[in-house]
C-alpha cells in the first residue's frame, strides 16, 4: 500500500461487540437443529433466521473441531483469524439483510489454514444471507 494512503470507514461500524456474540445455548442448539449450512473451503457456515433483540441484526459464533486441529493454541489462532475476517467484513452486508440471523463459522480443513484463504472464505459466505443458498 502507498505510503499516505487511507481508507475510509467513515459509516461502517467494524465493531464485534459482546452483544453480537453467539453465546446463548438456547440460539446455538435451535441453529444446529433448524439452520441450512452452505460450505466454502475452509469454512462452513450454518444460519438461521432468528428472533434476537431489536438493535442486533447478527449473532456469530466460531468453532474449531478439536478433532482436526490438536493443539489448543492452532484452535484459538485460527478462531482469531475467523474472528477478525468477519469483523472486517460484515459491515458491506449488515445494511442489507432481509431479516436477523444467527451464524456459527466452522473450520472444516485439517491444517492451520491462512487468513486470506479464511477471510476469501467468509466473503464468500456472507453474501448467502441476502442471496440465499444457490
């Protein structure tokens, strides 16, 4: 990038707030017992629409399968890296959602996975919600 080169986020909250964390047991067990997944190598995503409160359009939730990835410390890694690509990219769909969803993103790969391949991931998944699963 070159030196003095800005991009503005004047408008777009980038925020992941505790409030837009996925941590109710209730939300999580109705998401994996109702919601549609759509897979995007190296994640997957599960959604379902959801009554949540009125200032929140979104609630997310990210796991790694203990299975797949050993080590405490690469688990937590690559939650960040989930983390951050979501918070980063959530705010160009936000505005145009048709209705509130819960999420949860799993990391499906074997491998400690790069967060460009994760954030590519989650571009590509998010617009799923407005577009619906093709």
């Amino acid at each position: 990038m070159p030196r003095g080169f800005f991009i503005s986020f004047a408008g777009m909250d980038q925020r992941f707030p505790k409030k837009e964390k996925l941590k109710s047991k209730k939300l999580i067990d109705e998401l994996f017992a109702n919601g549609k997944s759509v897979k995007a190598y190296p994640l997957v995503m599960i959604y379902n629409e959801s009554e949540l409160e009125k200032d929140i359009s979104l609630k997310a939730g990210f796991s790694v399968s203990k299975k797949k990835i050993k080590k405490a410390v690469d688990r937590n890694k690559i939650k960040r890296r989930m983390r951050e690509a979501y918070r980063i990219n959530k705010a160009g769909i936000i505005s145009r959602l048709p209705q509130k969803y819960t999420l949860m993103f799993i990391c499906i790969s074997g491998e400690m996975p790069s967060f460009k391949s994760i954030e590519e991931s989650i571009r590509k998944l998010l617009p799923v919600l407005i577009h619906g699963a093709t």
